[in-house]
C-alpha cells in the first residue's frame, strides 16, 4: 500500500483515535541495562537516544523522563511523501493552545500533546475532519 497523499483526503479520513495510557518522552546516553522492548519509538540523535515509553514501564524501571503525553492515532493511511498533513495539524491544535509532537510511521501519524490535553485534542482533530469531509 502507497498510502494517500491528497491533504483534504487525508484530513476528511483522519479518524483520529486517543491511545489508552500515558507515554513519556525520554532520551538516554547508555541503553545497557535498559529494557526497550515495550518502546513506542525510538530514535538515535547525535546527543543520545530519544525513546517514547508508555509510562508504566518507565517508572517500573526507574528510568527519568520529562514530558508526559497523550498518544493520538490518525488512522488514515498517509503517505510518506504527503505533504501538509503535519502542517495541518499542528496549526489546529497551536489554534487552541495545545503542543503537539508528531511521529510519522510507514501507515499512519502520530500525534503525541500533553496529558492533559489528550480529550481536547481528539475534538480539535475530529472537527478538523468534519470539516474537509
């Protein structure tokens, strides 16, 4: 699959969906002795390794973190080479004030926004989509 690369298809099929949980954004100059298999993602920077971990497994393993957020899932296939779709997002939460941190995967994006502002972003998205469709 190639995945769709029309921003106004893309923002008429968003069908975000709110992740169960709480993830933490960490970053970590050693992994030994540091378990990584529950991580949502990883990424190697020249300052460390950034990890997203839900944040039940940070705690059980001790390890300090410095953003807790909530993790929203655009279920529309995107495309790797759509363009605007980040874009799009991140103005209609900056809109109402919300941060958001994007993960784009091989099928979908990922939006990650402060705890506690989890339900707030999951309307600001769905009124997003209702819009375009």
């Amino acid at each position: 699959m190639h995945g769709e690369t029309h921003l106004n298809t893309l923002l008429a099929s968003l069908k975000p969906e709110l992740q169960k949980g709480e993830y933490v954004f960490l970053t970590l100059a050693e992994v030994t002795g540091v378990d990584l298999s529950e991580a949502v993602c990883t990424f190697r920077e020249k300052e460390g390794l950034s990890v997203i971990l839900p944040r039940e497994i940070a705690d059980k393993q001790h390890i300090e973190y410095s953003f807790i957020a909530s993790w929203i899932t655009l279920n529309v296939y995107s495309s790797l080479e759509a363009t605007g779709l980040t874009a799009a997002i991140s103005k209609a939460l900056n809109d109402e004030n919300i941060s958001c941190n994007a993960v784009a995967a091989f099928y979908h994006d990922h939006i990650f926004v402060p705890r506690e502002d989890g339900e707030r972003a999951m309307e600001v998205l769905k009124k997003l989509q209702e819009r375009k469709q």
